[in-house]
C-alpha cells in the first residue's frame, strides 16, 4: 500500500514540475495552475500529509529549475493542506474546491507577503500585504476547475472508487 502511495506522490510531483512550464505571471508571481489540481488530486487520492509533502518537493524542484519563485512554498502547501484535511473529514469533493482556494488564494497569499520582505527583497514585499492574493486565487481557482472536472467525471464513471481502493490495498 505505502508503495503505491509513494509511487503515485512522486507521478504527481512530476506532473506539478512539468506542468509549472504553463505558467503565466499575475504582478510579480507566477501563477502555475497544474499545482493546484494536483493538490486536489493528492487530496482525494492520497490525503493531506502526502499532498503537503508533494506540494513542497514540487516547489523545491520548481525553484531548482527556476520554473518558480519563493512563493511557490507557501501558496502550494497551505492550499494541499486545508484542501487535503477537508476531504479528509468530510470526502466532500466541493468542500475541497473551496479549501484548496481559500488555502492556496488567502491563506497562502497573505503568507507570501512576509517571505516576499525576508526573502526577495524590499521592493517585492513593498506592493502591501494582500497583494499576493489576486494572483493566488488566479492561479487556484484555474487549477481547481480542472482538478473538479477531472475528479467529477472519474467519479461518475466509476474509476474514482475502483482506483481509491486500490490505493488501499
């Protein structure tokens, strides 16, 4: 089971990576959709832990291979933590839309503006606080979209169920 798990975390690590290369820029961040739907997909597959641990190795590897900024940390992990820890509880696949958006567009926004000081310098930490949220919300709402139609159509044709049980056995 753990390998199975293992494996399909490190497909969707990939998939994140890969998919940062379709990645527009929203003032001063790079919004990267892929990552949110495959923070949803982590969710519903795997559960919060390992969605955060996918969302901060694709993040490493995106800042290693300058597809992303610093930003990527905290906009990825808190949208698969919140989105993860809601499907967690209630399996409610638009409950966990919601999560990811709040957790990557607020949460994740509002976080980006201390790290953007420390760590990027004065000038991208001087645009105010809530400056990251736009671009956030931008970038999770897309990706959530396409996590939701992907997810929705796995469930309506059976597979969802059919590959969530594989995973546990």
């Amino acid at each position: 089971m753990k390998t199975k798990k293992l494996a399909l975390a490190g497909v969707l690590c990939a998939v994140a990576v890969v998919g940062s290369m379709f990645q527009f820029p929203v003032f001063g961040s790079q919004c990267a959709p892929v990552q949110h739907m495959v923070n949803v997909i982590c969710a519903v597959f795997l559960g919060p832990w390992y969605g955060v641990v996918v969302a901060f190795a694709a993040s490493l590897l995106r800042n290693a291979l300058s597809l992303g900024s610093l930003l990527a940390f905290p906009g990825s992990m808190c949208g698969a933590l919140l989105c993860g820890l809601v499907y967690w509880k209630t399996k409610n696949l638009p409950a966990t839309l919601v999560g990811e958006v709040f957790g990557t567009g607020i949460i994740g926004g509002l976080l980006s503006y201390p790290i953007a000081i420390a760590f990027m310098g004065k000038v991208a930490g001087s645009i105010g606080y809530t400056a990251y949220v736009v671009p956030f919300l931008i970038s999770t709402v897309g990706g959530s979209v396409l996590a939701g139609a992907l997810v929705f159509a796995l469930k309506r044709s059976g597979a969802l169920k059919t590959m969530q049980t594989a995973l546990e056995h």
